[in-house]
C-alpha cells in the first residue's frame, strides 16, 4: 500500500523537523553554558573546602 502525502503536509513535516533540530541545539548549548558556569562556581566552593584534592 502506497502513502500519498501531499506536497504540503510533506513540506510541513519538513519544517517540523528543521524545527525539532534547531530548538534541541538550542537547548543542548544553553544547558552546556549553563553548567559550565555553575562548573565554575562549584569548583571555587570546593577548592576551598577542607579535604577537597584536585584544585
């Protein structure tokens, strides 16, 4: 059995997944900058605690 799909619900599922695409990298580089800057913040507390090796 054939799937006949028209040329704009196929355009639409298209623009979808670009769609779908852009706001997952979207959101993957936010956490990435997010976590490293809380990373950071993390780090200072730590370094200062006692008993902490790594710093």
């Amino acid at each position: 059995m054939m799937n006949a799909t028209s040329p704009a619900s196929a355009r639409r599922a298209d623009l979808l997944a670009a769609g779908a695409a852009t706001v997952t990298v979207v959101l993957w580089a936010s956490a990435f900058v997010s976590i490293r800057s809380a990373g950071a913040g993390v780090s200072v507390i730590l370094c200062k605690s006692p008993g902490f090796i790594g710093c």
